[in-house]
C-alpha cells in the first residue's frame, strides 16, 4: 500500500506495474475515482496509439487499480482508429441528462496531426466498454462569440486556404497574420490539446489548442456531450498554449497550461478569470524553485479537483525514447495570493 504521491517516480498498480495512463484526466464518482490516460508501449513506437485508453480506479488517489483498455482499438476493432493513429488527452465526464459515460480525445489518422479533431466514445459504466460514436472539429459553421472583425475578411481567409498547410502546429510568425479562425469556419474548428471540465451550473466546456495551435478555445457541450452548443470563446490569441488544466478556486476560474514545444518541457503558464469565456488574466509560470523553467521536466495535463476543496494538478513527464516509462507527477496546489503555485517534486501526503 501507498501512503504518500511519489511525483517522477514509477508508480505501481495493483499488480506492481507501472501506471499506464498518459496524458489523461480523472472522474470521481460515487466516492471511486477513474483515471484515464493513453496507453503507450515501449520505445519510440509508443508516441502513437496501438492499444487505446487505459482505466485505473481508485479510492484514495494513491493506490490505483488496473480496470482494464476502457476504449480498446485493437485490432481494427475501431477502423477510425488504427494502429499508429493519435488518441490522446482523453477525458470522461457522464452526461447529466442521458447518464452515459462520454469520453472526448483528441483525434489524428496518423502522426501528420493535421485532422486535428476530437473523437468521442461512449459506455454505460465509467469502466468502459467505450464505443466509438463518431469524430468531428467543434462547431462548424459558428464564430466565437469573440471573433476580430479582422478575421472575418474574406479576402484574408481566402489566402489562408492558400497557404496554411505550410503553417506548423509549433510557434511561428505566420499563423498571426492568417485567419486559421475563417479558413476553418465550414470544417469546424482544429482541436488538438484538449480538456473537459464541468461547471457548477451543470454546464459543460471543452477547452482546446486551435488555431494550429496559437489560440485556445472554449467551447460549450450540449447536454449529451456529443456535439457542441454553439457558443465558444477564442481566449490566449498567439500565445501557443497546450496541456490546458482548468479548475474552479473561490468562485474564480483557473487555467494553467504549457507552452507548445512537443513532448520536450518548457515553462508552464497560468491565468486567472471571473467568467469562464474571460477575460482571462496571466499569472505567470506557477512553478517555483528549481528546474521551474521547465516545469520540472513536466506538462501539465489535468487539474483534478478534490470534494473539499484542494486541487491537485497532473502533469506527464514525457518519456519520447521510451514511451511507456512516461512518468507522473502530481503536484498539490497552493496559493500565493490568486496565484496559483506548485514546488518542486517531492514525496508528499493528503
Ligand atoms: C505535445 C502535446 C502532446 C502530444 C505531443 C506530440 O505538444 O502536448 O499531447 O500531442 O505534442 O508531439
């Protein structure tokens, strides 16, 4: 038995194996939490998806038992999804108005990332089985309820679908001079980085990297979780932001998120707002302490809220030469003033 969170260090399940659950979220229901992450096998050929979504559960956060492949696309059993394609950041909410379990993830056909879109699943547990129920980008044909005037021109987004298939998903000087926004109004919006998080009204939001990954999005999820509500807000323009975390603090909303620079770290970004479509306000790196430049070598990935009110923020030390050595580090949040903080890792109790 575990008795404290041992961040960066091998965390064994049940069965004494290292935790297989990358890039994921946690559900907490009915006193059990579920956590959810990418299945990766060892070596390089683990930086893409051969297995699916793996599920642990657990009631104390620190001993996690081994549920299975929740969403199992071996075989061809998913034919959207074969092997070598991308399922990734996936995150499970249960629709409060069906009661089905629906997983989000991020979608790609292959290692080119230029689907750029989300892939939903469905189960009647939390524990799977997940069905495939279909892929799509978020709200096509509908603007932000924020949109630039700019970025509407006809003439700009006419010379985006010239050019932009030149233009990287990693910082760049050209994305802010295009209308990735307009070239992607019919298809629906790019969604690659990507978390879920569900308000105290009930409401539903799905926050994604767009924009080739320039500009986050928040989007609102109709009830069943399957589609999109048609309202969403560009937040962070060009700022290149991934990994997003967000969580709820005394009535204020919270983002914390990476910079965009693949499986390698880089400084950590949070921002505080009174509304969750914004403004949003930055906050700066909450890493404190050594190695915080790079965020202790981690990526941040879910902010996992606790019934009283602490939250812990997961982040994924990511292993690209040897992908299923993937470390974790669960990091307890604290706060200087509104801002939110995280030191460096070390063994540390509930
Ligand atoms: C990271 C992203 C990961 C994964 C990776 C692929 O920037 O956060 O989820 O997509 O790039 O290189």
């Amino acid at each position: 038995m575990l008795n404290s969170f041992y961040p960066g260090e091998i965390w064994p399940d049940d069965h004494g194996v290292h935790i297989n659950a990358h890039g994921g979220g946690v559900l907490f229901e009915d006193g059990v939490y579920y956590w959810y992450g990418e299945h990766r096998i060892e070596g390089t050929a683990g930086n893409v998806a051969h297995v699916g979504v793996h599920v642990y559960s657990s009631q104390d956060l620190m001993n996690w038992t081994d549920r299975g492949i929740a969403f199992d696309i071996r075989d061809g059993k998913v034919p959207e999804c074969p092997d070598g394609c991308i399922v990734e950041r996936p995150k499970v909410l249960r629709s409060l108005t069906t009661g089905k379990y629906v997983m989000l993830f991020h979608y790609e056909a292959d290692k080119k990332y230029r689907n750029a879109a989300v892939g939903f699943a469905v189960s009647d547990t939390p524990i799977g089985p997940f069905v495939f129920h279909h892929i799509q980008r978020p709200n096509p044909g509908v603007w932000p309820v924020n949109t630039p005037d700019a970025l509407k021109d006809a003439a700009l987004i006419a010379k985006t679908r010239e050019t932009m298939a030149d233009v990287s998903g990693g910082m760049n000087d050209k994305a802010p001079t295009l209308s990735i926004l307009g070239a992607c109004f019919e298809s629906g919006q790019e969604s690659r980085d990507m978390t879920l998080f569900r308000d105290d009204d009930g409401k539903t939001y799905h926050i994604y990297s767009s924009e080739r990954n320039a500009t986050t999005h928040i989007a609102q999820m109709t009830d069943d979780l399957l589609g999109y509500a048609g309202n969403y807000c560009r937040v962070f323009e060009n700022r290149w932001m991934e990994g997003q975390a967000i969580f709820k603090h005394n009535g204020k909303y919270y983002i914390v998120a990476s910079g965009c620079t693949g499986w390698a770290p880089n400084a950590a970004r949070s921002a505080v707002a009174d509304n969750i479509f914004g403004p949003w306000r930055e906050l700066g790196n909450p890493a404190v302490g050594p190695e915080a430049e790079v965020t202790f070598r981690g990526q941040t990935n879910f902010a996992l809220s606790l019934p009283d009110g602490r939250v812990i923020l997961m982040l994924d030390r990511w292993n690209p030469q040897n992908a299923i050595d993937g470390r974790y580090l669960w990091l307890p949040v604290e706060f200087d003033g509104e801002r939110p903080i995280i030191r460096p890792p070390a063994p540390w109790q509930l």
